[in-house]
C-alpha cells in the first residue's frame, strides 16, 4: 500500500486524488496546500488526515512514500528537488518545468538521490499509446513523413500566469505524442536533429503568457511536423501520422484517453480505411498511478515506455523551450 502526500489543491489534484483513492495499491495520507480554506476542503473531501501548509513539513512526513507534485509549473523544480533530496518516489505534473536549467537540476537531483521519478504526462501510460506504439512499427503506415496536431482548451482566464502559457499547458501534450513518434520510427536521436520556427499570440495582460501559438518542426530526416495549441479558445483536438502507405487519425481525444473505448482511424491509400477501437477498464489518470505502484513495487527508477523517461521529459522541454523562444524572439522580447 503506497502512501501518498499531495502537494497542491488545484483541479489536477483533484483529479489524480481521486485516482489515487481508486486504486487498492494506493492511499492518500498527508496534503499541503497554502491556501488554508481550500486545503481544508480538499482535505475533508478526501478524507486526508494530516494537512500541511508548510510544504517542506509533508515532503518531512515519514508516512509518505510518494509525493505527487500538483503546483503550478514554474514551482516543480525547487519540490521536486526537495522531494528528492528526502528520498521520496515522485509524480511530478506535465510540464516538466517552464525552463531548461529547472529541467536539467531536477533530473540531477532525482538520479544523484537514486529515487523513481515520472512527469504526470499521464497518457502515456494508457493502453492507447501502446497500440500506437505497435501500429508506427508494424509498418501498416510506412515510412513516417509527417505528424499535425492540434489542442485547443478556453482555459488561460485560469492559467498560472507564471506559467507561460499554452505552450506548457496545451503543447507539450501534442509535442510529447511527436517525440513518442519520431522515437518508435527513428530511434532515440532522431528527435533532437531539427530545425523550428514558432508563431504565437501574446496575451494583452501578461507578456510573459503566450495565449496562442504555432509550431513548425523538420527534422533532419525529412520528417514535417506541424502543431497548434490555444488556451484562449475552443475546446477541440486533433493529430494525425502521415505515413507513405497510410495514414492514422485518432477519433477520440488521444491526450485524455478514457476508461471504455478509444477509437483510431488507419487509411490505407487508395484501399481501404479501418476503424481500431481500444478498449481499456481505466482512464489514463488511474493507468498512471498503477504505472507508478507497478515501478515502485519492482524497483524501478524511471517507468518504461510509452511513458516518458528522465531523458524523455528533458528532450520534450528541449523542444518547448525552443517554440518559446522563436516566438518571443519574433516579439522582441
């Protein structure tokens, strides 16, 4: 039974809670929360005993054994290292950071401390990606040329604005599902080989808060990669793997996979096109807290694929960081 304390009261807790509580290997035992009001309701609603507002007191509390770090992402670093140092397991919620230098101290810390350590890209750890994974190196689809995505939530009025804005809410999903792709059809270098221009849209109150953006990737193989992500509007998803024999489409939304079905599109050009449904009893929140006992109970410091590893989550910011900049740079800021 893992006893897990939870850094943060915000909605993403709220929902990785009640996975946790869902699971017979897990039990939430402490929480910490600055806000005193809302960390007495998270509290109560979950039935947690121990609350801290101090949060050095819970990443302290020897009846914890997994910290899940829900702050917002300009905070992950200095708790994730703090975690570490205690040598606590760690779940540390998508975007790894909002910079590299935090990226690079985090994963120094969690391998110097021998501890496990997973970013919350929590689809990753879904049913659905495996079969993704087996459809790129089937070869159904061929040769990979090209991969676009798109992710569109009206979220940014709630957005930590520290948080830089949709790139590191919306796009790293998106920009992690291509690296995924270029990994499994091209090995483990062929994602950092590239060239990229990013466009975007700040917003009006914040500079630093990029509302909309676009990115544009070629990698040195010839592979094209295209990707938008709003947090300003909509509420809408969509990516595609462009292969030379067929291309696949995913149905349902496959950042947020769900407990039943999870439908894929495969059209084999100028043959036929055929639906795949992937049924799963979890969704992708509950598969990443088993992913999380499973590795702790086998002794695992990173998890194994599909889910991100440590370099996995260093190379996704790599590339965030970059559509960032390139925005920021046309900007002029």
């Amino acid at each position: 039974m893992l006893r897990w304390g939870i850094l943060g009261t915000s909605f993403i807790s709220d929902t990785v809670a009640k996975s946790i509580l869902a699971s017979p290997g897990s039990r939430i035992t402490a929480v910490f929360g600055r806000n005193e009001a809302r960390l007495e309701a998270f509290a109560a609603k979950y039935n947690i005993a121990v609350k801290y507002q101090d949060l050095e007191a819970l990443i302290d509390d020897a009846n914890v054994d997994v910290v899940y770090v829900g702050l917002p992402s300009h905070m992950h670093s200095s708790a994730v290292i703090a975690a570490a140092k205690r040598g606590k397991a760690i779940l540390s919620e998508k975007s790894l950071a909002t910079t590299m230098e935090d990226a690079h101290a985090m994963i120094a810390a969690v391998e110097e401390a021998d501890v496990f350590f997973l970013e919350g890209l929590m689809y990753l750890c879904h049913p659905l990606m495996e079969k993704i994974v087996s459809i790129v190196q089937s070869g159904v689809l061929g040769t990979v040329r090209g991969m676009s995505g798109y992710y569109a939530a009206n979220i940014w009025k709630k957005a930590n604005p520290l948080g830089m804005g949709t790139i590191y809410n919306l796009g790293c999903y998106p920009v992690s599902l291509v690296h995924l792709v270029m990994e499994t059809a091209f090995g483990s270098e062929a994602f950092a080989k590239r060239q990229v221009t990013g466009l975007g849209n700040l917003s009006n109150q914040d500079t630093l808060h990029i509302r909309d953006a676009s990115l544009n990737v070629r990698f040195d193989n010839g592979v094209l990669a295209t990707i938008q992500s709003t947090d300003s509007s909509g509420n809408d998803f969509s990516f595609s793997i462009l292969g030379d024999k067929g291309a696949l489409r995913f149905r349902t939304n496959p950042w947020l996979p769900l407990a039943g079905d999870n439908i894929l599109e495969i059209k084999t050009y100028g043959v036929s096109t055929e639906e795949i449904v992937v049924r799963a009893q979890m969704d992708a929140f509950a598969h990443q807290v088993k992913r999380v006992e499973d590795c702790i109970v086998q002794g695992l410091k990173e998890a194994p694929r599909p889910s991100p590893s440590w370099a996995n989550s260093v190379e996704i910011m790599g590339l965030l960081t970059e559509w960032e900049a390139d925005i920021k740079q046309r900007a002029n800021l």
